[in-house]
C-alpha cells in the first residue's frame, strides 16, 4: 500500500469515535494494516493505474 494512502487511512481512523473496549483490538489491527512493506515503484505504478480506472468506473451513472 502507498504510503500516502496510509496516511489516509491513519487520519481518517484518527477521528473514529472511541470505542471503549474494542480500541484496543482495533489499535491492533490498525497497526498492523498500516505496518506492511511499502510497494515498489512498479506496484505504486499499477496502483494509480487501478485507482484511476476504479474512479472512472465509480463515475459512470449505471442505467
């Protein structure tokens, strides 16, 4: 995962309410989706590229 996505993700997980008992297993989780390897210039490549082609697919109005 890119690391600007990452920093997505921490930001919005950020400002989740607190959730008593369950923040710890979801601190957990966090960190560990947040944890992994960072991608090689050819998997960001292909990244944006699928990101791009999601966003021209989520803007088509379906009939």
């Amino acid at each position: 995962m890119p690391s600007e996505q990452k920093l997505l993700i921490r930001k919005e997980l950020d400002g989740l309410p607190d959730r008593g008992i369950s923040k710890n297993i979801d601190n957990g989780l966090t960190e560990l989706l947040l944890s992994d390897p960072v991608m090689t210039e050819e998997e960001n490549e292909n990244f944006k590229i699928m990101k791009k082609d999601f966003e021209r697919i989520d803007g088509l109005e379906f009939v």
